[in-house]
C-alpha cells in the first residue's frame, strides 16, 4: 500500500541515518584516536630517531640538583592514555596492559559504591570524558596524555608545559602549604621539593571532576597524588604516581612509566586549541548514535 | 565643581605618577637571575582599561591607523563587540592582549627561553632566545615568538597568527600578517614598562605603538591559578 511503502520509505530513511550517525561517530572516535597516537608515534620516533642522543650521567644544576629540563615524551605507560587498568579492545579503544604497578592485581581498588559509578560510566556516559570536551587532563593523567611536554626549571620553581590541552603546571619549590581545600583547579595544586635526586610533587586541591583515562575511571575533589621523577641518566626520567582518596579507594594505588626526552633538532610544543566546552562527542553520539547506548544530556 | 577639581588632581597625579615611571625606566637596574639575566620574574597584572580599547594607549595618542577598509570593519566588530568578541567564546586572547586582559600572568626566565603563563583559560607563550626561527607562516592563536635580551629588556618578536584575535573588547582587530614587537622592563621593583608595536600592513597604513605600566602582585604566597573559561 501507498501509504505503508511511504512509511517504509521513511523508516528506512531514518535508519540510514541512524547508520550514518552511528558510523560518523565511530569515524570521529578513530579520527581522534589516530591523532593521538600518530603524534605518540612522531614522539617515539623523535626519541630514537635521527634526534637521538646516547645517555650519560645526570645533569646536575648549579646548585646540585638534577637538571632534567628538556622536552618529554608522553609515555605509553600500557596504554595508559585509554585505560589505566589491562582492558580488552571496545569501540575505537585497543586492548590495554594497564599501568597499575600496585596493587599487584593491576587494578584500581574502588569501594562497592565507586566501582558502582564506574560501571555506569563506562555504560553510559563515556562521551563525558572531560578531555573531550577540551578541559584539562588534570594529575596525573596530564602527563600520560599522548602530546610532547617540556620541563623547566626557572628560580625557585618547576614548571610543566604541554601540548595537550595547552595546560602548564606552576611548581613553587619553596615550601608554601597548599591552597584551602576549597579552591579546586583542574590541574590542582602542586606543591614540589626535591628528596635527594627525586623531584617529588604533592597535588591537592583538583576538581574531582577529571578522568584517569577515556575509561570512565574518575576521581573526586579529595584525590591526593603524590608523584616522583627520578632521573635515571641524562634521557629517562623514572615517573611514579600514588593516589589516595578515601572517598572511593580502599587504599592507596600506584601507577608507574619510564618516560624518555624527545632530543629531536628544534623540536618545540607547538599550540593545541582545543576549545574548552567543545561538544562534538556528545553531538555525534546523540541518542540512538552513542556507541556507548548512552543518552546525551542537555547542558 | 568640587567633584569635578578632585577628578583633575587625581588625574594630574596619575600623569605625573606614569611619566616618573617611565623616566625612571631608564635608570632602574634590575636584579640579575641565578643564570645571571635581568629578572623580570614575577606575577603581574595590568590594572587599566587597556582592554576595553588600546587606542587609549597610543604612544602619541590620536587614532589607530586603519586602512579605509579596515576602519569599515572595526565599525562593524564594534557594533557586534558584545557576541563578536572571541573571548566571549572562550577562545586564547591572542598577542598582545593576553598581556592586559584582567587577570595575572607569571613570567619565567632561563638560559634559552622566557615563558609567560596566563591566568586566562591557562594559556602559555614560550618565548625561544635560543636562535630558532618563529615558525612564520603557520596559525596561532598566540603566534609564535622569539626573544632576545636588549640591555635589561625583554624583546619578543611574534608572528604566525590567525586573524581571529582581537586587541581589545571594542572589536580593535588584525589580520593573519600581524607581527607584534614587545618590550617589556622594569620601570621599578614592582613595575613593568610595557610596550607593544603592531605591524599589519594588511590592515594599518603604518605601525603603531602601545605602552603602559603593569603591576607586580606582592601579596604573601600569590599563586597564578586557573580561569578555566568555559568550566569555572
């Protein structure tokens, strides 16, 4: 019948725009995938490429201290990036190792309630990831995000910079007590001192509202990382980070990476304008579009 | 009329207080670094209204030199200003008006580079002093820049933008030939001299020069934090 064939018409319509949706979303997931781990890919090779440069002792400052400025490597830290914990390839996600070093089991120990709200998460709402939407990585993702970073060491500070996101961290070397528990930043505050040759940097004050990873593993405003660079020779700096929060954590875990200097001739961080707020992901994953079987909320 | 003589005073004493700023520039010595540079370290902050129009500061006063073309559009981002102006959209703020937007940036000094970090939208200028070329021709929203030391001031030459910066809130705009010359110093301990000279031949018949003082933030353990501009 006329009037059927025409709903059918329309049905069809709809589904292959439904499919189109679908796949532009898959599409737009691998696009971005691709583009980080192309520029992983150019940092690895500039490691080890024609910019390589052999190993020797540690730098030392003036002042004693290691000197371990220079640009950096993201390191792939078992796909970190993706999954801070071993995981199984899903929807433009490959399968990761996991960069847990503690516990031994490699995986992060939640409370019953928090791995509740985990696995909703990953239901549900991965296109909520703060990266996507252009926010800062936050600690200690910033610094596994698969972008070049630079460290430098001017007067009395340490400072980070880095591609992604185009977010910097401020490190004050001073001693100065961290800001009050309620002003809350997306990178928190970093607090740094050097114990022996370890730069040690306590991290406070983040917003609870950043990921671990594009794995819906998420964190709160009492999350308390404590990191520590241990330069290992003049190209490697040894990277360990402990997160405590008692919120959601039945004790402390911890993940680790040896993360390497990019010594490739005039190689600089170039500009990342991701635009904070950007909603592409939640457009493209739109109702029956979400790979994820999520709705999109309305901001 | 009282009112009205206050205002003056207070007026003629800002003047008097800008050009015995700008005279003692010349004689200032700052501290050297560890590395042994002038120390220009420091949080600051420019209090004016620089960013609600540039014109205002004009070295020589007068108006911006826009082309008959160029001054159409200014007219039309003005009318506009209020939805056109890229911060209202949370975009980086460009060179050089991340430098007197209403909000503190820190500026980091070594052997090699200088560094700028902005409290807006957490925005950086890495400043190369170590020969490496701007990367010309490419499109940056904060351009790309190299330094070198001209006595005791920092001279920044930037270039590589994309025309989708404005200089100020009232639509004051330039294209993607902008190239901007900074010289920044300290007129004191606890003031920068800060000058800009804009070159676009694109939009202006000549270059121009701004100039202004800025303020070093002295209060106890002062932090730069975060203007997450779309997500505060």
């Amino acid at each position: 019948m006329p009037s059927d064939s025409a709903g059918m018409k329309t049905r069809q319509r709809r589904e292959s725009r439904k499919d189109q949706r679908f796949l532009a979303s898959i599409l737009f997931v691998m696009t971005l995938l691709s583009g980080f781990s192309m520029v992983a890919l150019h940092a690895q090779q500039g490691a080890r490429g024609e910019g390589a440069v052999p190993a020797g002792p540690v730098k030392r400052r003036p002042d004693g201290k290691p000197d371990i400025s220079g640009y950096y490597n993201s390191p792939n830290a078992g796909g970190a990036a993706f999954n801070v914990e071993p995981g199984p390839a899903a929807v433009g996600q490959p399968a990761t190792q996991g960069a847990i070093t503690d516990p031994p089991d490699k995986l992060i120990p939640y409370t019953a309630a928090a791995k509740a709200k985990r696995e909703e998460l990953v239901a549900h709402h991965l296109y909520d990831d703060p990266e996507a939407h252009c926010l800062p990585s936050g600690i200690p993702r910033q610094t596994y995000a698969p972008f070049g970073w630079q460290i430098l060491q001017p007067d009395g500070y340490v400072v980070m910079i880095y591609e992604a996101f185009h977010a910097y961290r401020i490190l004050p070397l001073d001693g100065r007590p961290h800001l009050p528990a309620n002003v809350r930043l997306w990178e928190g505050d970093g607090r740094a001192h050097w114990d022996g040759d370890t730069l040690v940097i306590d991290t406070t004050n983040q917003t609870g509202k950043q990921w671990f990873d594009m794995a819906g593993n998420f964190s709160t405003p009492t999350l308390h990382v404590v990191e520590k660079f241990t330069p290992i020779d003049s190209n490697t700096l040894n990277w360990e980070a402990t997160m405590d929060d008692p919120a959601i954590y039945t004790r402390p875990w911890t993940i680790s990476a040896r993360i390497t200097k990019n010594n490739t001739p005039n190689y600089q961080i170039l500009e990342f304008a991701c635009h904070e707020g950007e909603q592409d992901l939640i457009h493209y994953t739109q109702e029956e579009g979400n790979p994820t079987g999520g709705k999109a909320k309305k901001k | 009329m009282k009112r009205m003589i206050s205002f003056l005073v207070a007026i003629s004493l800002t003047l008097g207080f800008t050009s015995a700023i700008f005279k003692s520039a010349q004689t200032y010595k700052p501290p050297r670094t560890s590395e042994g540079l002038p120390d220009l370290q420091g949080i600051w902050e420019a209090h004016n209204m620089a960013d609600a129009d540039i014109q205002k500061f004009l070295v020589g006063g007068g108006t911006l030199p826009y082309t008959p073309e160029a001054a159409k559009k200014k007219a039309e981002n003005a009318r506009q200003a209020k939805k056109a102006d890229p911060l209202a959209q949370c975009f980086m703020a460009g060179v050089p008006r991340t430098m007197y937007l209403h909000f503190p940036f820190q500026i980091f000094e070594g052997t090699g580079y200088a560094l700028i970090t902005s409290e807006y939208a957490h925005t950086f200028r890495y400043i190369k002093m170590d020969g490496r070329p701007i990367l010309d021709g490419s499109e940056f929203w904060m351009g790309d820049s190299r330094g070198h030391w001209d006595g005791d001031t920092l001279v920044i030459e930037t270039s590589g933008f994309t025309d989708r910066t404005w200089f100020d809130s009232s639509g004051n705009f330039h294209s993607g030939s902008l190239h901007v010359t900074e010289r920044i110093s300290r007129a004191a301990a606890d003031v920068l001299t800060y000058e800009a000279t804009i070159e676009d031949p694109k939009t202006f018949s000549k270059p121009f020069t701004i100039r202004m003082t800025m303020n070093r933030h002295t209060e106890k353990n002062f932090q730069i934090r975060e203007h997450e501009c779309y997500a505060f």
